[in-house]
C-alpha cells in the first residue's frame, strides 16, 4: 500500500507509550498496534482525530504517501 502510518515515530517524538495512547481515546491495544505497524486497511477519521487531539500533531504527521516504487 502506498500510505505509511508514522504513528510509532509520533509515539517516540510525543515521549508516549501505545499502551497509554490506548487507554487514552479508548482503542484496544491490538487494534492500536495493527495501525502502528502498518498493517491497517482503513483507519476511522473519528480514531484519527483522536489520535491526533492526544499527540497534538496534525494528520500529515501521522500519513505518508509513497509511491509504489518507493514502498521498499
């Protein structure tokens, strides 16, 4: 797929911990980690918005377009 989720950096830059990310806008840890490894099909805006409330940041923070041949 050619959009990365950057949430593992946004986690690091924020000094924050997926756990406490999760328990914070109410999303399972699975479900969090999926989105985190970039594993996820489709992302809710409402769960990004969330994310982005609680990291502060903005939604281009979090995704990146690649284009197929430099998904590598």
């Amino acid at each position: 797929m050619a959009i990365r989720v950057n949430l593992d950096f946004m986690l690091i830059k924020r000094g924050v911990k997926l756990s406490e990310l999760a328990e914070a806008i109410d999303i399972s840890l699975p479900n969090l980690s999926i989105l985190k490894t970039n594993k996820a099909r489709a992302v809710r805006f409402s769960t990004l918005d969330s994310i982005c409330r609680y990291l502060d940041c903005q939604p281009g923070d979090l995704l990146e377009y690649l284009p197929e041949d430099e998904e590598s």
